[in-house]
C-alpha cells in the first residue's frame, strides 16, 4: 500500500475520529485534549497500514485484527489521559470511521 493511499486514509480517519477524542476529553485543557485528541489514531494508524501483512492475510481476519488493535491501544491511550470511559469512546471513535471507510469502499 502507497504513502498516498495511507495519507489520504489517515487524514479521513482524523476527520472522523478527532472530533468523537476532543468531545470526550472536554475536562482536559485545550492543548492535553487536542494532543489526546490527534495523537489516538496517530499512534495506531500507521502501525495498521504499513506493518500488517494486507496481502498474505485474508482481508476480515487482518480486519478484525486492526480493529481490536486500533481499539485497544486507542483504549490505553485515553486511560494515560484520564479520560472518562477510554473503552467507549475509542469503540466510538473505531467503528464510526469503520462504517465511513465500508461505506466508502463500497460506494
């Protein structure tokens, strides 16, 4: 997978899921929320991208292991911020830019 493929699915995640991050951390001051914010899937995106095997793996199994990665690591990143149901928020934040890129993918 190129460069170009993934900044252009990165940037559509953070479109996505930056906003779900800044809302759940509205107790942090404006700078924490926005470095916990951006730095969620800024962690885990390319992790996913480019370390998983895209072409030797069936497409649903390496699905549900980038997901349950992205959720879990997302999951401990909001808990090093202390911010009020990490879980929920990341399984939030995970399956709105899921549905977006299926839908986008299918369309």
């Amino acid at each position: 997978m190129s460069l170009n493929d993934w900044s252009g699915a990165f940037l559509l995640t953070q479109l996505i899921e930056v906003p779900i991050y800044l809302r759940s951390a509205r107790s942090l001051p404006l700078f924490k929320r926005a470095t916990y914010a951006f730095g969620a899937s800024t962690i885990t995106h390319p992790i996913i991208w480019f370390c998983l095997p895209w072409e030797t793996m069936p497409y649903v199994t390496l699905l549900i292991v980038a997901e349950g990665f992205a959720f879990g690591m997302e999951s401990l990143w909001g808990r090093y911020w202390r911010v009020p149901r990490p879980w929920l928020t990341s399984l939030a934040a995970n399956a709105t830019s899921l549905a977006v890129g299926m839908l986008i993918r299918w369309v």
